[in-house]
C-alpha cells in the first residue's frame, strides 16, 4: 500500500508515474491519494482522472 498525503500538490508527471505504477500489468498495489476534495472533484470533472473519487 502507497498512501500519498496532500497528493494535490504533486506534479501532473509525478501523479502520471504513480498511475503507471497502479497500471503495470501485474502490480500489486494499493495506491491511495489523499487530496483536498475539490482539487480531486476538479481532476475527475476534466475525465483526466476517471478513478479519481472523494
């Protein structure tokens, strides 16, 4: 498990590796980002993050 507080301040590059960390075919990982909720409602109104939830 990867638990990544105030993920809202990351770079766009640094959330995009993560994603690719949780996409490798045969990862194992839990990946859990906790961000403030707007900032997290905005990545998942824009379709970039469909995963993204509050």
């Amino acid at each position: 498990m990867l638990v990544v507080d105030e993920a809202q301040r990351l770079p766009v590059p640094c959330l995009e590796y993560l994603q690719s960390l949780w996409d490798y075919p045969g990862a194992r990982i839990t990946l859990v980002l906790c961000c403030a909720v707007l900032c997290c409602a905005g990545r998942a109104a824009s379709g970039r993050w469909p995963g993204c939830r509050s």
